[in-house]
C-alpha cells in the first residue's frame, strides 16, 4: 500500500515539475524577447511555438536538437530568415526550460 503512495506522489512531482519547467520557459522566452520573431499559434518571421512542437513531437532527439538550435542559430529549416544566436549571457538551463516550454505545446 505504502508503495502505490510512493509510486503517485513520485508521479505527481514529476508532473508538476514539468509544469514549473514550462512556466519559466515561457519566462524566459518573454525575457529574451523571442515573441518579436514567434508566435504561439501563427507564423511571423519565425515558426509559430505550436508549429515547432508538432514538428519535433516524438522525436527523442527534439529537446538536444533545439536546445544546440536556439544555442547557434542557423537558418534553413524555415525558410531563408536566420535564427540569431542567442547570447552567451543566456544560461543552458534557461534554454532547457524554455525549449521544454516550446515542446509542449
């Protein structure tokens, strides 16, 4: 009985933490003003979030490859338009988040 308890609350811990995850993923792609190039659901000069997300979904590889995307920049995958870099002042772990944000949508 004990371990069913475990099991939930191990669960529900999990869940939420992705919910953080996403909350200052959202935060952090406000802060580092990424809206003025994407938009949640509608195509701008970059993709929209929610067209990021479908593109990767089920990729085992999506959070990495856009994690090193939204690192490097680049352009190809568009369209024309490149991606800026995003500065080095902008820790891994925001990226992470923010990527994770992007994902799940």
């Amino acid at each position: 009985m004990k371990v069913r308890y475990l099991i939930v609350l191990t669960a529900a811990l999990a869940v939420s933490s992705v919910a953080f995850a996403a909350e200052d993923g959202e935060a952090v792609f406000n802060k580092n003003k990424c809206a003025a190039c994407h938009k949640l659901d509608a195509k701008t000069v970059g993709p929209s979030i929610k067209a990021v997300a479908a593109k990767y979904a089920g990729n085992k590889e999506a959070a990495a490859t856009l994690e090193k995307k939204v690192r490097t920049g680049g352009a190809g995958v568009w369209g024309s338009m490149p991606m800026p870099r995003v500065p080095a002042t902008v820790p891994d772990e925001e990226i992470k988040s923010m990527v994770a944000w992007i994902l799940a949508h």
